[in-house]
C-alpha cells in the first residue's frame, strides 16, 4: 500500500538549533529526512514506521565543506554531487569521490546525502568503506551540545547506530594524512548505477620497498555492518609483500566477514570476491613499491 | 494532516496550492496540476521517469516532497518547448525515433536538459554517466543515444550562429 500524505506529519525548522530543540522535546518520536533518497522510498511503499518527518534538506549549517589545515569538514547535509565536485576532496579523498560517483545516479546524488548514508547505515551504502579507511570521526549535535568520535565503530549492529534519539550528526571530519598513499577504490555490483554492492572495498596503504608501513581495508556488504579488516590489517603490518602473504591476507580476510545470501548475491561469492579484492590492492600496493 | 498553502513554481508560473506537507511533487503535478508528463515508473527513485529540474537540477520527483521546492524554479517536460516549438532534444527524439512505449522519454529529456546546461560539449562516456539513472525497458537505447547525440550538436550549431 502507497501511504496517505495526509497520515503525515511535516516540519520543517529555519535552523539545526531549532531542529534539535525539536528532537529533544520528544526523542525518537520525529524521523529527521534530508535529501529523502532512501525515507521516501520507504514512504512510497507504505513501509515508514515514523508518521512524523523533521525536514533537515536546506539548513546551511549542514551543508558546508570546510577546509581546514589538518581535517576536511563535511556537513553531515552535503550531497554526493557536492562531494564529487569538490576540487580538494577529489585529490586527497579520491575513494570518497568514487563513491559518490557510483551512488545512485545523478538525480539521487544530487539530493542522497553522506549523514543520510551513514543513518540509515545500510551494509552496502557505498560511501561507509571510504569513511572506515580515512578514519573518518563524526561530530554529533543535540541541545546537550556537541561530541566527537570515530567513525569506527558508530554502526552497532544491522541498521543500528550509536546516534541517540535527540542527535543529528553534524559534521563528517576527515583527517588530511593520506595523501602519499596508495588507494583502491572497488563496486562489485550487477551495474555501478542504481544497482547495490554485492561488494564494495575501500583500501589505502603505504609500502616502503616491499615491506608494508600501513594500510587500511573497508570493505561493505559483507557483514552486518560496514567493516575495517582489522586484523588482516594487523598481520599485513611490517610485512615484506609475496605471494605466500597475499595468500594469507586472503583467507585471513575472508575469515573476518559475515556475508549472507541474499536477492543480490551469496555468501560464497562475497566471499571469494572479497578475499580477490584484498589480493588485487596488494598487488597494487607491492607495484608501488616497486616503482 | 492538515493541508497548508504553498506556492510553487512550475514552468515559468507560479501556482498558490493547498497541499499536505508530505506530498510528493509527483503526484502534485499529475493530480493538483494535470501535468501527466512526468510518469510513475518504479515509485522508488530508480527509473527515473519521474525526472523534473529544480532550479535546472535533475531530481527524482517521485521521492521528493512537493513543499521542500518552494521558492525554487520546477521544470517539467511540459516547460521544455520553447516559444510552441519543439527543443532540439525533442525534435531530435522525432527524428532519430528515440521514443518507443515512450514512458521512460520525459525522465530522459529532463536529464539531458541538466546535462545540456551543465556541459554544453559532453563526451560520449559523460552522456552515458550522466544517464545512468534513467532507464528504458524497452531497451530502445541506440536510437535514443543518436537522438541525443543529434540534439546536443544542433544546440551547440545554434550556439555557434548565434555569436
């Protein structure tokens, strides 16, 4: 059943202050939408458990992109096509372009946005792994005021977050440090458009000849929630990179993740994807090394 | 919920309307306006029939609440024409027979209106991205993509002869 605008209830505050107040009076009670691309799909088909809509699409205060010297600061409200025609977030977060590139299509990036993605936390969302791998932190508002944290592990469970009903996230910080480092941005999916990950990896690292400094893997799809490989990250560390390590950083990554069978895929597959993905950045990473 | 008053602008026009605030411009456009141009495909954001500009923005209007475009400029395809002649994305659909069933057709030209405004001189990748979201089930894409084609040259000849 398509739902009935008149069972609804809509409002839509001048400012993030009054947008706060809003919640706090009645936490949990108001369903926050921005640009609307996954609320309203949910609405068209009758599926909203919330009757009560608090519009965040407009307020200015989340839609800067701020510069600064050690971190970028997103807006939680800025869109996907804002992000990928950022001239500085192109060069220094080139896997968050990606997704933003491949999220949706153009008429979805143009209102999808990235504290929308993380809200509504699917598994899949493209952008997650990008935020995992650049050890993205969050800045999370309410009338209580602001606190900060990593984005790592804001995502509980399926679907579920640490964001307490009086919060919005405000801001999406992104430290600026990885810019000598090698990364490796990959969509699994039947099309990159409008069709969702079977699996999606974000990866970055740095080699000194062969040996591994750092690196960091995200992948999405594959688990309850969007996932570092934290310790495939581990054993890789120090590491001198040969086939016998890329064989183990294959199992050691397939044994980390959860992937299910689904209308999109099967647990099989994403897995041997995954273990693929992890060998393909490798390789990518050793080539580096070696150039 | 009660309906409030809200204006839009549709096409050059501005309309004064007593909507719920959780309408859908889709159905504001098809139901309060008679504007049936604009069609309901998938009702899920993923087809794209549905394609309007807002302030010369393409966005899904099947999933977009009519009351948040307030004080913005909506073009649908009915706004498209110019003067009571045809744009060239439209004559050249005619011409190249880039409409089959038709249904998925306005989505496709509004894209490429946005397109259009944006990048005068897109390459062929750049209109393939550009409409990766809307979709044609009657697969007529090759007929389409030589309208397309055919359009963007003409508003570029026309750009040059006008200089």
């Amino acid at each position: 059943m398509r739902s009935d605008p008149k069972d609804y209830e809509l409002v839509a505050p001048g400012s993030l202050q009054a947008a706060v107040g809003l919640l706090a009076r009645s936490p949990g009670e108001w369903l926050p939408i921005a640009g609307g691309t996954d609320v309203m799909v949910q609405y068209a088909a009758g599926k909203l458990p919330s009757r009560k809509l608090v519009s965040i699409w407009n307020l200015a205060e989340l839609r800067s992109i701020e510069v600064l010297a050690n971190e970028i600061r997103l807006g939680a409200g800025c869109t996907y096509t804002n992000i990928r025609e950022h001239g500085v977030i192109g060069r220094e977060f080139p896997m968050l372009s990606s997704a933003a590139r491949w999220t949706g299509g153009i008429a979805n990036q143009n209102r999808g946005t990235l504290g929308g993605n993380i809200v509504n936390a699917s598994p899949a969302a493209d952008s997650l792994p990008a935020l995992l791998a650049y050890d993205a932190e969050l800045i999370l508002i309410s009338v209580r005021g602001e606190r900060r944290l990593p984005y790592a592990g804001f995502h509980a469970g399926y679907k579920k977050t640490k964001l307490a009903p009086d919060e919005l996230i405000r801001a999406v910080c992104l430290p600026r440090r990885f810019s000598g480092y090698v990364c490796h941005a990959r969509k699994v999916g039947s099309r990159n458009a409008q069709a969702i990950s079977k699996v999606c990896m974000a990866a970055l690292g740095r080699v000194a000849g062969q040996t591994v400094e750092d690196v960091h893997i995200a992948v999405g799809s594959v688990a309850p929630v969007p996932l570092r490989l934290s310790e495939t990250e581990l054993m890789l560390r120090g590491k001198v990179i040969n086939e016998s390590l890329v064989s183990a950083a294959k199992k050691m990554a397939v044994a980390e993740i959860r992937p299910i069978d689904d209308i999109r895929s099967t647990a099989k597959y994403r897995a041997a994807v995954t273990g693929n993905l992890v060998a393909e950045f490798l390789n990518l990473l050793s080539a580096d090394g070696k150039a | 919920m009660k309906k409030e008053l809200v204006e839009l602008k549709i096409n050059g026009r501005t309309h004064e309307l007593a909507i719920e605030p959780s309408a859908l411009l889709l159905d504001v456009l098809r139901q309060d306006l008679g504007l049936t141009g604009s069609k309901r495909g998938c009702d899920e954001s993923s087809c794209g029939a549905c394609t309007v500009l807002v302030d010369g923005v393409a966005m899904m209007s099947c999933t977009l609440l009519a009351a948040s475009c307030q004080e913005q400029e909506i073009t649908t395809v009915e706004g498209v024409s110019q003067h009571g002649s045809l744009a060239a994305i439209q004559k050249a659909y005619g011409d190249w027979g880039g409409a089959q069933c038709g249904f998925c057709t306005p989505g496709f030209i509004m894209t490429v209106k946005s397109l259009m405004a944006e990048n005068p001189d897109p390459s062929e990748a750049e209109v393939r991205a550009a409409l990766s979201s809307n979709l044609c089930r009657c697969t007529g894409y090759s007929q389409m993509y030589a309208a397309i084609k055919s359009a963007i040259a003409a508003e570029r000849n026309a750009m040059v002869e006008a200089k």
